[in-house]
C-alpha cells in the first residue's frame, strides 16, 4: 500500500488532470464574472439575427 501511494504521488500523468481541472476553475470563474456583459451580447446577437431574418 505505501509503495502505491509513493507511485501515486509521483506520478506525473495527474498534472495533466490538475491543470485541465484548473484551466476550467478559471474559465468558468470569468464567466460568473462578466455573466451580465456576456448575456446582453448573446441577446443583441440574436435581436439582430432576427430582425435581419425578417427583412429576407
């Protein structure tokens, strides 16, 4: 058991998952940030794709 957690820890395959985990921390930590700014250029993306849409 000690031996496997020896190997565990010095395992470097995790770091990938450590660092994928905290990419995502960050990325989603931006979007509760500026979520406001973020919603109101997704609706003016889509009044303009409907009114453009109306006029064809």
């Amino acid at each position: 058991m000690a031996n496997y957690l020896k190997n565990f820890w010095f395992d470097e395959e995790a770091v990938g998952v450590v660092e994928i985990i905290l990419i995502l921390v960050v990325l989603i930590s931006l979007v509760l940030i500026f979520k406001e700014q973020l919603t109101a250029i997704v609706q003016n993306i889509f009044k303009k794709i409907t009114s453009q849409s109306n006029s064809v």
